[in-house]
C-alpha cells in the first residue's frame, strides 16, 4: 500500500513489517490500567508475556492482543 503525505512524498506500508515494541506505558492506555498495576502482574507471574531487554520491558503487540483474546469471558 502506497501512501501520499503533505508535499507529495511518498511512503510505502507493508503489512508483513512487524509493529514495534510497546512500553508498558502504551500497554497501560490499551488496557485501561497503570504501569504499577502492569509491574505487580509482571512480579506475580500474571498479565500479558512481556519480553526483558537490558532493563528495559517491553511488550509485543501481537502477544497482548492473543493476551486479551485468550482471557476473555463470554457469558453462557
């Protein structure tokens, strides 16, 4: 997919690029929680898999939406 920004330059999307990394402030806003609540499940053991580079946490996208998807309750 091509697309036109201001000025006429173009950028091209591909859908088979990788979305990058979320930080637990970006996975907090999705989930409508805090980052000390994200930090606590991480401690417990719980919550979405998350992946420890150098110090830094970071969250993939496609594990937090499977995440969800799988800890969805559906009433009978």
């Amino acid at each position: 997919m091509t697309t036109k920004h201001a000025g006429g330059a173009q950028s091209v999307l591909s859908a088979d690029k990788p979305r990058p990394l979320a930080t637990p402030t970006e996975i907090a806003e999705y989930l409508g929680t805090t980052v000390a609540a994200l930090a606590q499940q991480r401690y417990r053991g719980e919550g979405a898999p998350y992946k420890l580079l150098g110090r830094r946490i970071r969250y993939d996208w496609a594990e937090v939406t499977a995440w969800v998807q799988a800890n969805t309750v559906e009433c009978a």
